[in-house]
C-alpha cells in the first residue's frame, strides 16, 4: 500500500511539473505601464499642444487601453479643444476602469466649469463640491467651490469653504480675496478688511484686491473709528489707487469711477444734510434768545412771564372769536 501510494505520488508530481509551461503560457502577460507615453502627453498638454498631446496618450493607451492617467490627459486636451462630448465619452471610461479620486476630483472641476460657462451656479455648485470631496487637500477645488457660493450670494456657505481653502494654503492671495467677500456679504466688515489687506501682502499689485477695498469702505454702514466723510473718502483713495495700478488696461466699461462718483456724491449730501441741521439749531437758538429777551421784558414791566413749556393761557369765557380779517380789494 506505501509503495503504491509513493509510486502515485510521484506520477502526480511528474504531471504537475511537465504541465507548468502550458500553465504558464495560458497566463495573460503582466499589463504594460505605459508612463513615458503619459508623461510626454502631460508635457505636450503643459506647453499648450493638445492635439499632439491625445496623439501621445492615444499611443499610451494602445499599450494600455485601461489606464486612466492616459484617459485623463487626453480627456484634458480634449476639454482645451472644446470636445466636450469626447471628453465626457473619457470620463465614462474612466470610472468603468476605476479612476483614482484625484482623477476624478480634475474630470469633476472640468464639469463643473463647462456649468460655470451655462451660467448653472447650482450644478456648478454640485460638481465643485464633488470635485472638493474628491481631493479635499486641495485648495484650489475649495476656493472654486466658493466662488460659486458667491456668484449665488450665499455667503453662509462660502465663508467656511473659502476658510478652508486659506488654511489649507496661507498664500493663496485669491483665496484671502474670495474670503474677504464673503465676510463683507456678511456684514464683518472688519474680517473682510483683514482678508483684503492679506491679499494685498502677498501680492501688493493686486488691483482686485484694492478695488474690494473700495467697495468695502463705499457700502459699509460703518467702520470703526471714522466718520462718514472719512470713510467716502477712503473709499476713493482705493479707487483712484485701483486705476492707477490697471493704468492703460482700464477698460471704457469699469464701474471705478462711477463708484468714486457715487461716495462724492454721498459726501455732498451729508455736508448739506449738516448744513440744514447747523441751520435748523441756528434757527432755534435764535427763537430761544427772542423768547428770553421777551420774557425779560415782561419781567421788568411786571407782567407775568409763563413757564418754559407752559401752553398758551385759554381764552376768556364768553369772548368771541375774532372775525377773519377781510381781503384787500386792489
């Protein structure tokens, strides 16, 4: 019995190790990675070639055809040339071949901005936020993703949005800008200085950034430690340094000037609205000498002389109204 089970044994072994070539050539070859033609594709996109860049990642995925760094690069170019449905066609078979959350965070930002371009804030709104989630250290995605909130006016859900896009990168000026906005929708109107003023410092030729300043002073009922006069005036000190930093390339249509128009024109009316008030006190303070001066007249002739505040003494009983004076026949 052990010699029989020893002498199948070794018929078992013998067919095992005469089958393992056939075996190993039933075996699919391990999948080629194509990443010197991706990288040549990313490289074209970089440089502005998109056509050769979906040539490059075409010869990508003929080695390839499921891998998606070379699906994204082409769906990228295809996106730069205005082939959206190329592009979306990519997108598809990206997910079917399990895209990476990066991947997928750049396809979403694409989406979302050929909604941006329909003017669809909502699904703008819907595809950043994907986007975002996607890649959340990415803050760019974040700073994207409120603007939209802003373009809506929805400055509750920009605001830590727009925080977390500053805090993920403290020198995102355009982040500190979007911030800024959001606190003035809010009404913080000294937050939104602060986010300004850091925009300003890690850019100081940022001509929004001073225009938002502008704004800021110009809309704001107040702001601390100034008058109305200082704060109009502020407001057109940021305008006219806004202009002088856009220069040549002012377009006829900005709003600046109509802006330093309108805190002009505010200025104006306070001063006539203090004039009328200065006169008004003017008035009275002259009525009141009057009374006095009557008052002591009275006083020294022996009449009586009514409290300040009394009303007028009621007429005698029994007297007759004076009858209306009679008009003058020219």
């Amino acid at each position: 019995m052990r010699r029989a089970l020893g002498l199948g044994s070794s018929i078992v072994l013998a067919l095992l190790v005469s089958a393992g070539p056939a075996l190993a050539r039933r075996q699919p070859p391990p999948a080629v990675i194509p990443t010197e033609d991706t990288q040549k594709a990313r490289d074209l996109y970089k440089v502005g070639r998109y056509p050769d860049a979906v040539l490059a990642a075409k010869a990508a995925l003929n080695k390839n055809e499921r891998y998606t760094p070379a699906m994204l690069v082409m769906a990228k170019s295809y996106y730069k040339l205005h082939k959206y449905e190329w592009m979306k066609k990519l997108w598809e078979m990206m997910q079917a071949n399990g895209a990476s959350s990066a991947e997928k965070a750049e396809v979403y930002q694409m989406l979302a901005f050929l909604e941006v371009d329909q003017k669809n804030v909502p699904g703008a709104i819907i595809l950043f936020k994907q986007a975002a989630e996607a890649k959340p250290d990415d803050a760019i995605l974040w700073n994207n993703l409120g603007a939209q909130y802003l373009a809506a006016k929805n400055y509750a859900d920009a605001t830590p949005v727009l925080e977390k896009a500053s805090q993920l990168q403290p020198g995102f000026a355009k982040a500190h800008l979007n911030l800024g906005d959001a606190y003035r929708g809010l009404k913080q109107n000294e937050r939104a200085q602060e986010e300004y003023q850091k925009a300003l410092q890690l850019f100081p030729n940022y001509a929004d950034a001073v225009f938002n300043l502008g704004i800021l002073y110009l809309d704001a009922d107040k702001m601390p430690n100034m008058d109305l006069f200082a704060k109009n005036n502020t407001a057109i000190q940021y305008f006219q340094r806004y202009k002088q930093m856009m220069g040549g390339t002012l377009p006829p249509s900005d709003p600046a000037e109509g802006y330093m128009a309108e805190a002009q024109d505010k200025i104006k009316k306070e001063e006539k609205r203090l004039d009328r008030l200065k006169k008004q006190q003017e008035r009275e303070a002259a009525r009141a000498a009057k009374k006095a001066a009557d008052d002591a007249k009275k006083a020294a002739a022996g009449q009586p002389v009514p409290p300040p505040g009394a009303a007028p003494a009621p007429p005698t009983p029994g007297a007759q109204p004076a009858p209306p004076a009679a008009p003058i026949i020219q």
